[in-house]
C-alpha cells in the first residue's frame, strides 16, 4: 500500500462528496422558491439509493469479471466482504478507497439527471427511477468505460470501450456527462412540458447557485484528479487543465450571452463554469494547457445555442441537463480527437498533433453508443414509471409548489407574526 496516494485519495473522497451539497444548491437555487427544498432532495435521494446498491452488488457489476465487455459479474464482488478482507489493492490504493471513490462517481451521474425534472415529477417516481437507471444503465455503462482488464484482479476481463475499442475518458465524459445527459433528455419527454413552460423561467435564488457552481468546481478538481489514482505528475496536470478550460469556458458563455441578449448573468457564469468543467472531464489527461483553454473555449461557445434546442424541439429540460452535460460531454470527447497531445498523461496524439482520424472515431463511436444506450433504457424506465405508479404530480400541486404539498418542508418560512 502506498501511503501518499491512500492519503491523495482520502483528500479526494472529501472533495466528491463537497459535489453532493454542491450540485443540490446549483439545482436548488435555479428552481423556484416553490420546489427548492425538492430539487434539494432529489439530489440527496439518488445519493443515498445509488450508495447502498453501489455496495451491495454495482461495485461488482460496473467491476467484476464481464460478461462479453457488457457488465461485470453481479456476484463476483457482491457486498464487498471478501474482496476487503483479502487486503486487495488497485495501484497502490486499498480497493476499500478505489470503491468508494468510484461510488461517488455513480452516485454524482444520477442525481445529475434529475436537473430535467425539475418542479414536476413525484418524489417516489424519482427514487425508482435512480435505482433502476443506475443498475440497468450507469452500473453496465460504467464498466464499458472504467473497467480496464485486470484492474481489480489479475485475471478480471474489463469493458468494450476501455479494452476493446481504446476510446479515451479519463474521468467520465462519456459514462457520467453523456450518459446523464442522454437520460435527462428522455425522462423530460416522458414527463411532459411543465406549466412554467413557454414563461420566462426565474431563478428564486442566484447566490445559491453561483455557490453551488463554486462548489462543484472544487470538487471537480477531485473528481478528475482523483482519477491518475496517484499524488504525482498527471494529478497535477489533470489539475491544470480542468481549472483553465473552466475559465475559458466561463468567458465564452458569458460572450454569447452578451452577444445574444446584450447582458452577462451570474447564472450564465455559472452554467459556463459546469460547461468548462463537463467538456474538460474525458480530456483533462489528453490535452495540454492551451489545448484545454481552445476546448473550454469551443464548448462554452456551443452550449448556450445547445441550451435553445429545448424551445425549438419542445422537450421541457428544466435546468438545461442536455445542453450542458449531454451536448458538453460529446464536444469534449470528440474534441480528445483533435487536440490529444502524446505530450499528456494519455500519450495519444490527435488530428492536430499528427495522429490522423484513428482516435476521432473512437471517441465517436463511444460518445454515441453511450449516448443511444442511456437514451433507450431511460426511456423505457420512466414510461414503464409512467404507465404503473405515475410520474408526475398533480396540476394543483405543481401550481401551489411541490415542497409544500409533498414534502412539507419549504425552504423558507415566508409568513411573518
């Protein structure tokens, strides 16, 4: 065991879990006053679920033995006894810290996706939607992506994306951004445009927001630094590149916000940072420095017009799940295909650097297999939802707000003696 690195990764683990509280006040604070504590919880919810499954048995689904480079065995790391007892240990790592490192990974990607049903779907309906999403889709799809053969144990056969086709994610751009943003895109057909739709959508609290977004790119810097699984030179550059293209990120959006509506918003600085930090996440080994400034620009570029697809196409996402983690996440995957440098952590060279289309197409061929999987079985799981227990709550409780008359807990007292 690596002393350092177990230290490194503890640091980590702090970090994922300062995105939990994090993403909840980014989504808490652009939601209204009405459902606040909801879209709170919602977040706190999938957390909780997705962390007992992830212990129970997705540990061993997302990293046991696959089967056919599709999902690994249910049973061969189910409730983790074993495998902590045998003292087992990933690079220097205790698996102990790996899999829960791992866990807040899983747990982060589902409640992203509830940003697409904000003010409008039932509480329980959100519950059994995040544990069978995870388990039909995150658990399969994150073994696809992470699941490097003998990762765990010397023998153990990984994922298709990682071993077989050599498609380049460091930390998650296509089994958390895609993958969550796909999804979000089909629970928000399936639920149908909320009443707000077609209003002009206020933020009941900015401050909140811009908070949230701060603390999320604190805990990125875990998120995609933690993934080197060592204290050492990649950290370090990993470091460097996530916090430069979520500044340039940040400057883009707020431009096209300027140019577009002739006003910059503390909201928009906060989308771009998420944006910056999305599109940064599968790249951040891959490209150098201004490589990653060029990527942060182009995505903080894109993801305010992918933001305006909602009106054109009518599917209410609430608080623009798909424009910015779906469409972010393809344009940093495919943009490993241009601006790789063989100078960086991943050693691969892109279009730009004299690597040729080989890498382009397998980043396309994951972004989309990715993306069309996550799609389907979201789709199914919440018209399944739908056709049984119902998904959404009632027009009367959408109107007089959703905390009050589901949870009972608003997020502020608002009468006065």
């Amino acid at each position: 065991m690596d002393t350092g690195t177990t230290a490194f990764m503890l640091c980590c683990i702090i970090g994922l879990t300062m995105m939990i509280p994090g993403l909840a006040l980014f989504y808490g604070g652009m939601v209204s006053v009405k459902s606040s504590t909801n879209m709170m919880m919602m977040t706190f919810g999938a957390v909780a679920i997705v962390g007992v499954l992830w212990i129970l048995f997705g540990f061993s689904m997302t990293f046991g033995t696959s089967y056919g480079g599709f999902v690994g065995s249910f049973t061969e790391f189910a409730g983790m006894k074993d495998l902590l007892e045998s003292q087992t240990t990933i690079s220097g790592l205790p698996v102990s810290l790996f899999a829960l490192f791992q866990a807040l990974f899983a747990a982060i990607t589902v409640a992203l996706i509830s940003g697409a049903a904000a003010d409008r779907m039932k509480f329980a309906a959100w519950m059994v939607f995040a544990t069978l999403w995870a388990v039909l889709c995150y658990f399969p799809v994150a073994h696809w992506v992470f699941a490097f053969d003998g990762v765990v144990t010397e023998n153990s056969v990984g994922g298709w994306i990682a071993n077989n086709l050599k498609a380049i994610d460091f930390a998650g751009g296509t089994a958390v951004h895609i993958n969550a943003g796909a999804a979000a895109l089909a629970v928000a057909i399936v639920l149908g445009k909320g009443a707000s739709w077609g209003k002009l959508r206020k933020p009941h609290n900015v401050p909140l927001t811009l908070l949230g977004a701060g603390l999320l790119w604190a805990g990125w810097y875990a998120f995609n630094g933690g993934s080197a699984l060592a204290a050492g030179d990649s950290a370090a550059i990993v470091m460097v590149t996530t916090f430069v293209a979520t500044c340039a990120a940040t400057l883009a959006w707020l431009a096209v916000e300027k140019i577009k509506d002739g006003h910059v918003t503390g909201v928009g600085a906060a989308a771009g940072a998420i944006t910056g930090l999305v599109a940064i996440t599968p790249a951040c080994g891959s490209v150098t420095p201004v490589g990653a400034i060029v990527l942060g620009l182009v995505a903080g570029a894109i993801c305010p017009y992918a933001v305006g697809l909602k009106e054109k196409f009518g599917y209410d996402d609430s608080l623009d799940v798909v424009g910015v983690h779906l469409v972010g996440g393809v344009v940093g995957t495919l943009l490993i295909g241009f601006l790789a440098s063989d100078s960086m952590p991943n050693k691969v060279n892109g279009l730009f650097y004299g690597g040729g289309f080989d890498q382009l197409w397998r980043q396309a061929v994951a972004a989309g297999a990715v993306m069309v999987y996550s799609f389907v079985i979201a789709f199914a799981i919440a018209w399944g939802i739908k056709k049984t227990m119902g998904i959404r709550i009632s027009p009367e409780e959408e109107e007089k707000g959703i905390d009050t008359h589901v949870h009972r807990d608003p997020a502020y007292e608002l009468e006065y003696a």
